[in-house]
C-alpha cells in the first residue's frame, strides 16, 4: 500500500488564544493525520533516515513524549489504521 499525503505541523503555545480562520479539526480528521504523520516517521526509521525518536523530536521540533504518542498509532491494528486513513 502506496499512501502519498502532504502534511505540515505546527505547534503554537498551550494557551493560544489566536482566533483562527475556518472550522475546527474534528478528532476524527486529526487522528487521520496522526496515523499519516506516524507512518512517515515509521518510514524514516526503516530506511535508516533518522535514527531515534530522540532525532524525530529534534527535526520536527516535537517533544519524545509527542513523538511517541504519533508512534503509537502504528501499534493500532491494521484494520484501524486503515479506518483512519480512508477518513483522511
């Protein structure tokens, strides 16, 4: 299975209080682009891209526990991830 998907991530502080333009994320649709952004992160692990978590946090600028809770979606069952992915 072939998944192409471009993705961004950004982190604001905790307690932003910006007004945003459009409609929120549903959970439904974050967690689709979690498990997209997880099997990413599986990729670079495989092919030798990055080498640790700890590399992941420093690239992306995410903290280990962030990173692993993205990487956690990858121990779902892969029914679920599929589920996921096709609401994306």
């Amino acid at each position: 299975m072939t998944i192409e998907k471009t993705i961004h991530i950004s982190f604001g502080k905790r307690r932003n209080n910006q007004i945003r333009n459009g409609h929120p994320k549903s959970k439904i649709n974050r967690a689709s682009e979690l498990m997209a952004i997880a099997i990413v992160f599986d990729e670079w692990l495989e092919s030798g891209k990055v080498e640790s978590y700890t590399e992941l946090a420093q690239i992306t600028g995410l903290s280990n526990p962030e990173i692993s809770r993205i990487m956690d979606y990858r121990l779902k069952p892969v029914n679920k991830q599929e589920i996921l992915l096709s609401i994306a």
